[in-house]
C-alpha cells in the first residue's frame, strides 16, 4: 500500500472546489496585485457613523486621496456571511462611481473552516443593487480560537488553498497578518504564545499580497521606534515567504494614538521596504495630520512600469509517502493524509497489551524536519537521513496507550519543504502482538 497524501488530498480540493465554485468577479485588466497598491482606508463593521453613511464616506476618503477602501464584510460573531448587505451595496456602487477599488475583508476563527470558506466566497459573489462586486478580498488572520498552534496554521493554509481553488488564479487576494509582537535579539518576532512558526511560506501561494498589521503603537513609539518596528514588519514577511519580492500593503496604527514624529518613521519604513501601499487603522479615528502624512507618502509609493506583471507561481507541494502498509492491526489513518501539502502522515492502532516501541525507518529526512506525535504529545523527533535515501532503524516509545492510538509524524518545519519525505512502520516491540 502506498500513501500519497497529497493525491488524496488533491480530490477533495477539488470536490470542494466544485461543491462550492462561484464566479469570481470579472478578472481585473491590471495584475491582481493591483487593488492592494496605493493608499487604502479601513472601515469595520462597527464603524456606525460609516455604514450611516457610506455614500458621504466615499466622498470624504476619495478626497483625501484614497485609492481602495478595505471594507468588512462580518466576522463569526456578528452573523454572516455579510452584517450589513445593504450597506455593503451601497458602499460598492459609490465608491466605483468615485474610481476607487473595494476589497473586502473576512475574520476567520479557523473554529468552523467550511463556514470560513463559505462566508468568503459568499462575499466574493456580492453583486450590489447595480451588479457591482468585491475587486478582490482579504483574509484577516489573527483569532486563535483554535489553541493549538500547529492545528489553526494547518487550518489556515488549507483555507487558503481551497479558496483560491474556488475563486481561481486570476481573483485578487490579500492576506492580512499579525505582526511582530514582542522584541527579540533579531529586531523582533510574532509572540511565540499568540502564534508560534506562523505559516508565512504556507500560505505565501495563495496570495497576491501581504498586508501586514503593523500597530507599532502598542509596542513603541518616535520617529526611531515606529521606523524599526515596520521595517522589521516588512523584513519578516519577505524572510518567512521567501520572496524578496512579495508585495506588501503596510497598515499602520493605531491612528489616534500617533504622532507626526511616529508617521515620518513610518513614511520612511514603508517607502525603504519596497512597499505597494500603505494605510493605517482605520478611517474613523484618523485625524488631519495623519492624512496629510498620509498623503505625502502616497506620492512617493513606487508604482510599477508594467501593470500586467502576474505573481509568482505556486510552489509544488510536497509528497508523503509511507512504505510497506504497517504491521498487524495497524492502519493508515484516512483523516490525516488529506492535509495540506503532505504536512504530517497518522497510523492508527490498538493497544494490543503492554507498550513497548516502533521500529521505523525515516525517508529524506533533515535534522529536526520531522516531529513524532503519540496520542497528541510530542514523544521525538526523527534522525536525519542522506538525501534521497531511508536511514536505519529508529525506535519511537509507545507509553500510555489506550484502546485506540495514533502515531503521528508531522513537519516541524515552517513550512514543510517541497521535497517528498517518509516514514516506514517496520515492526513494533509490544509485548502483546499487534
């Protein structure tokens, strides 16, 4: 028997993609980066003067300058797939009727994944009362409802995946991010406690940009601080996702709790980063001079000489396999092979009396690559191998067994490497046969 996690996980990718397929709003005739360039505005579903409003809104962003509002669209608490489909309309037809680009914007919990895909796409589909539609859509990550840190980044990459299976390469979609939390000897990182080996490469296919949530104001503050804790936003995107290149939409903030000193640093950041726009958070509580160091920056973002340039094509997923079929009872277990990108390979099996270890063998394996899992708690991790080759046999422990278990050998890399890797189940040590 030969286990090939991502075939498995290729056909419900695209029975999903069936079940849910919607059209997409027409394909922009510029590049899907697009909509992310320049300068935005944010504006939450709990902006009460706004949604009032929406009509005298547009009217006001586009006259300081705006190029694309950033509209939510709900998030799992307020009831969805969209809080106010009126005023969502009518913020769609005003603001094309202005020249400006909408992108909305969805808070998944990553609790209910196929509600996060639904809601998403059903937003995507919005036609207002004239037939106008999203000009592309973002994902604002940051709830961690879902406490285990490996389980919600697997999450997010397989939401990721399947909505640009369901909306196609061509859609525009931009991931808004957590940014660095809490120092560190390199500049600063994501709080390990909030979100530790934060998928940024697992995710980086998927997207057309990044949109980093870059609050300095919780953290720092002046001109030097505000500049080092954006830069150092911006160098941790194009580090994780391994593209140099990777465009980049800074959000800044908190907009009312900010000084001219903290926007220069910010200006400065944005414009040495490379970034393609830039905003901060939100419209309602920015006041006159952050719009006018607002504006100054939007003159000096880089735009680009060729409009029709496409994003980087996807990386190829990596392959698990697991060679022969495991010993006795044991059983590969369908619920972990469909994962994204061959992430992690699960053998199920009963006690079969007292617990003594596994005999397996590790495939292409580097050092610390592959973490081994039993019944949730880390139990090893697998010796490296050459290249290309199985190594000798390993011994895993097999304690505190119940009536039904399961072995996991799962990626500890972020985010898994595109070359294939495995593990065989030689045999097992119990003193009750399996």
């Amino acid at each position: 028997m030969r286990v090939e996690a991502i075939t498995m996980h290729r056909v419900a990718v695209l029975l999903t993609a069936l079940l849910l397929w919607v059209p997409a709003a027409p394909a922009p005739a510029r590049s899907p980066v697009e909509p992310f360039r320049g300068l935005g505005a944010w504006v939450d579903i709990f902006d009460d003067a706004a949604w009032a409003a929406p009509e005298a809104t547009v009217a006001d962003l586009r006259a300081r300058g705006v190029e694309t509002l950033y509209l939510q669209t709900t998030n799992p608490k307020e009831g969805g797939p969209l809080r106010f489909p009126g005023g969502t309309s009518r913020f769609l037809d005003a603001a094309h009727a202005n020249g400006m680009r909408v992108v909305g914007w969805y808070v998944p919990d990553f609790h209910r994944p196929r509600r996060d895909l639904r809601w998403s796409l059903a937003a995507i589909r919005f036609r207002s009362a004239t037939g106008r539609s999203f000009d592309g859509f973002a994902l604002d990550i940051e709830i961690t409802k879902v406490r285990d840190h490996a389980e919600r980044s697997r999450r997010l990459v397989r939401l990721s995946h399947d909505l640009r299976a369901a909306v196609g390469r061509s859609y525009p979609l931009g991931a808004i991010i957590p940014s660095i939390l809490v120092p560190s000897k390199d500049g600063g990182r994501i709080h390990p406690g909030y979100w530790s080996d934060f998928p940024y490469a697992g995710i980086a296919p998927h997207y057309d940009a990044f949109l980093p949530m870059a609050y300095w104001t919780y953290r720092t503050s002046g001109e030097r601080g505000t500049h080092a804790f954006i830069a150092r936003s911006i160098q941790l995107i194009r580090q994780g996702t391994g593209r140099p290149d990777v465009p980049i939409h800074v959000i800044g903030g908190i907009a009312n709790e900010v000084s001219a000193a903290d926007m220069r640093g910010f200006d400065r950041a944005v414009r040495e980063g490379g970034a393609i726009g830039a905003s901060m958070y939100d419209a309602a509580t920015s006041g006159r001079m952050v719009w006018g160091a607002l504006a100054a920056l939007k003159a000096r973002l880089p735009r680009p000489a060729d409009p029709a340039i496409a994003p980087a094509a996807p990386a190829p997923p990596p392959t698990v396999v697991a060679l022969p079929p495991p010993p006795g009872q044991w059983s590969v277990d369908p619920t972990a092979t469909q994962l994204e990108g061959g992430v992690r390979v699960t053998f199920a099996f009963p006690s079969g009396g007292a617990a003594g270890w596994a005999n397996v063998r590790a495939y292409d394996v580097s050092p610390g690559e592959i973490r081994v899992v039993l019944n949730g708690k880390p139990v090893g991790i697998l010796r490296a191998t050459q290249p290309g080759a199985w190594g000798g046999v390993q011994r895993v422990p097999l304690r505190g067994l119940g009536p039904r278990n399961r072995l996991t050998f799962e990626s500890a890399l972020n985010p898994p490497g595109t070359d294939p890797w495995g593990v065989q189940i030689l045999g097992t040590a119990a003193l009750t046969p399996l």
